[in-house]
C-alpha cells in the first residue's frame, strides 16, 4: 500500500496491523482509506478513516 508522506509513524503501525489483521479474512474484499488520510494532510492529531469491505 502507499502511504502519504505525511502519515505519522504511529498511524502506519496502525494501518499495517489493521491491514494484516483483515486481509486474513476470507471475506474482507478492500480496505480503504479517507479523509486526511487520501489528502495527504496528516498530522499527529489526526483520526483515521478507515473503510472495510466485505461480503455479506
């Protein structure tokens, strides 16, 4: 996945964990993210915007 430049280190652990975690699943068909995140505006205090799509 490509990350913007300027995700805080803190908020790629994170991603990379939920990005792991949920390819796992079978069911899991995206994941996808929004807001700052898609902006490339990201700072320390920003809240991630996370988009999980799975079959129903």
């Amino acid at each position: 996945m490509k990350y913007p430049k300027s995700l805080p280190q803190a908020h790629k652990q994170l991603l990379d964990d939920i990005i792991r975690v949920f390819s796992a699943d079978p069911r899991i068909v995206g994941i996808g993210a929004s807001g700052s995140f898609a902006s490339d505006s990201m700072d320390n205090y920003s809240d991630l915007d996370i988009v999980i799509a799975a079959e129903p």
